[in-house]
C-alpha cells in the first residue's frame, strides 16, 4: 500500500504544464458517418472514424518497459518513479 501512495504522491507533485478545459476531449467530438450501415459506399468514413487519432495514441509515445529489474535501474538513474502494472487473471478478462 504504501509504494502506491508513493507513486501518487510524487506524480500528484511533478510538475505539469497545466492543459486548457476541455482539451482532452476536443477530438471526442468526432461524428460518426451519417449512415448507420456498413457499406462498400461509406466503408472509408467508417474507418477513419474508427482508427483512433494521433492525441489517443500518444500512450505508444511512453517509454514502457516489459522488465521490472532493468525499469528499477533506470528510475534510479533518472530519479523517477515506476508504475508497475500488474493483473490476475485472464487479459481479456475472460473466466
């Protein structure tokens, strides 16, 4: 429990450039295409509304790493914290 608090304490303290109301979700707002049917005529609509922008693939932009020890040494070297991910079960979620 306490490395948790930890990590929320120091990531509530690190400094951040504050992000205008709303800029989160500016491009939320996308329409979807008028038809509500797949077709060969508005297939590309669809796609491109389907494939997420740019700003919702910024998560790829992180630096993750898929080794807990060799993560461990390079926070130490850049004095900064580690979130450590972790889960029980099946991935998709399925029992």
């Amino acid at each position: 429990m306490f490395p948790l608090l930890l990590f929320l304490v120091q990531a509530a303290l690190a400094p951040q450039s504050p992000a205008p109301p709303g800029a989160l979700f500016q491009e939320a707002a996308r329409a979807a295409p008028i038809s509500q049917v797949v077709g060969a005529d508005n297939l590309e609509e669809w796609a491109s509304f389907i494939r997420p922008s740019d700003s919702e693939r910024k998560f790829e932009d992180i630096g993750w790493r898929n080794q807990f020890w060799p993560a461990v040494l390079e926070a130490r070297a850049l004095g900064r914290p580690i979130l450590l991910w972790t889960m029980n079960g099946h991935p998709l979620g399925c029992t």
